[in-house]
C-alpha cells in the first residue's frame, strides 16, 4: 500500500513540475500528425494535376511526409525540454535513410490497383473496397456479401478497377428491321445522348452501323460520362432509347426464321425439296 502511495506522489510531483509541458507537446505531436497528414493528402492531389506518374507522386509525397514529421517530433521535444542537438543529428539520420527506401525501393513494392471505396473486379469478385491491410481485403459485393480477400490473390489475378479513370464509355446498341429507315434511327439515337445534360460533349456522341445480320441492322451509340454517373446515365438511356423508338414508329428486329410449307399431292407424284435431286425415272 506503501509502494502504491509513494508511486502517486512521485506522479503527483510529475505533473506538478512537467504536467504543463507534457500537455504542450502532446498537443503539439496530435496536431503536427494531423496537419502532416493533411498536407500530404493536398500534396498528392496537386501533383495529380501536374503528372500522372503514381510512382514519382508517391515518392515526393511520403518524402515530404517523412520530413514533417521529424519537424513535428522535433518541435514536441522542444517542449519537452530535450536537448534537440543529438535529437535533430538522430532524427536527421532516419530521415535520410527512410527517403532513400522510399526512392530506392518504393517502385519495386507492389502495391493494391485501387483505393477504398472503388469498384473492382478482382479475383473473380465484383464489389466495393471497403478496407486493405496488408494480408488482406475486405470488399462487399453488391448482393450484400462480405469477403476478405488475400492480397497475394489479387496481385496475381487480373484486376478491373471500374472508377480509375474519371470518365467511361457507354454503349447503347440496338437492332432494327431492314425495312426500317436507318437514317432517321441514327438522328434519334444521337439526338437522345446529345440532349442528355450527363453526357460529356467532347468526344461527342456518335452513333455507327455496327453489324448487318440476315435479319437485322445493328447500330450502336457510343458516349462518354463521369465515372460517377455511368450506371444510372447508361440504364437512363436505354430506357429513352424504347420509348423514342416506340414514337418514332421505329421497329426493333427480332430473330427469326423463314419456313417454306409444301403440301404433298395426293395423286402419289413425288414432290421435290430443297436439296432433292430428281432420279433418272422420275425425269
């Protein structure tokens, strides 16, 4: 009991003498890491504007990082009341050896093709990202599973980040009759995507021939729009597309099969089918 009440007053005495300091650098650590945190955050978005090579954004980042945070170390010391001579030399040291890793050997890492919150197809799932550590990753299928995935899986599988790029194509095809004016199919299709607020105006949307079948023409719209916007704007657009086809009087193809009927004579002639050849007595 003795021991315990000597042990409070020493922490008493502690607090007394250094409780003002300690505070100070703790707040100063907290808000050192946060504001480290942050600026590299910006950091990797300006120069996402300025290259589009992840390994040099990568490197310059975490270097700066890594510098900021021996300041942030430092300054908490400094409240401390170290002595930030040796300090300075120690950290200066692992600065330099952790910029060299990260220039050296940050290249070589492999590293995840997408962040949390994309949408990706990866070993032979297609789901959200919901978290990655670096055995695994969790992502959530759109039917409400759960999986955690190894990551040596998905290194070794192929990939499909949906969101990686800003914007996507989307393709609206359709088949016509032949009887059908194809000319005046394609101005509606384009006049459909052109006038759709969502649809990006360069590249414009254009609208191809893409097939002629034994019973139908195949013509296919070809747009682009932000990632963001692509599930819902692609769905929007083929339902437009039936319902302007529909009041336009333009008729979709369906498959079909032409059957020819021969009805047999009852006077016991034999009647020739397609692929019959005639027999010297019957001629």
């Amino acid at each position: 009991m003795n021991d315990q009440l000597t042990k409070l007053q020493n922490l008493g005495v502690l607090m007394r003498d250094h409780g003002l300091q300690m505070i100070l650098a703790l707040t100063v650590l907290i808000v050192g890491l946060f504001l480290t945190k942050w600026v590299v955050k910006k950091l990797k978005i300006l120069l996402g504007k300025v290259t589009k090579n992840a390994a040099t954004i990568s490197i310059v980042s975490n270097s700066v990082g890594v510098i900021m945070l021996a300041v942030v170390i430092i300054a908490a010391a400094m409240e401390m009341g170290a002595k930030i001579g040796p300090l300075i030399a120690l950290l200066m040291i692992i600065c330099l050896v952790l910029i060299g890793i990260i220039v050296i050997f940050r290249p070589l890492i492999p590293t995840l093709p997408f962040k949390v919150g994309n949408t990706v197809k990866a070993a032979g799932l297609l789901g959200k990202i919901e978290a990655t550590t670096l055995l695994n990753t969790r992502m959530r299928t759109f039917d409400g599973k759960t999986f955690f995935v190894p990551n040596r899986q998905i290194l070794d599988d192929i990939v499909i980040n949906y969101q990686y790029t800003k914007t996507r194509r989307i393709k609206v095809d359709v088949s016509i009759r032949y009887d059908q004016d194809l000319a005046k199919a394609k101005r509606v299709l384009e006049a459909l995507m052109t006038r759709d607020a969502r649809i990006l105006a360069k590249p414009a949307p254009q609208v191809y021939v893409l097939k002629l079948t034994p019973s139908s023409v195949d013509i296919g719209g070809r747009c682009w729009v932000n990632n963001a916007k692509y599930w819902v704007t692609k769905c929007d657009l083929l339902e437009k597309t039936k319902f302007a086809f529909d009041n336009e009087g333009i008729q979709f193809a369906y498959p079909q099969l032409d059957v020819h009927h021969y009805e047999r004579q009852e006077s016991g002639c034999h009647v020739l089918h397609n692929g019959d050849e005639p027999q010297d007595d019957e001629v």
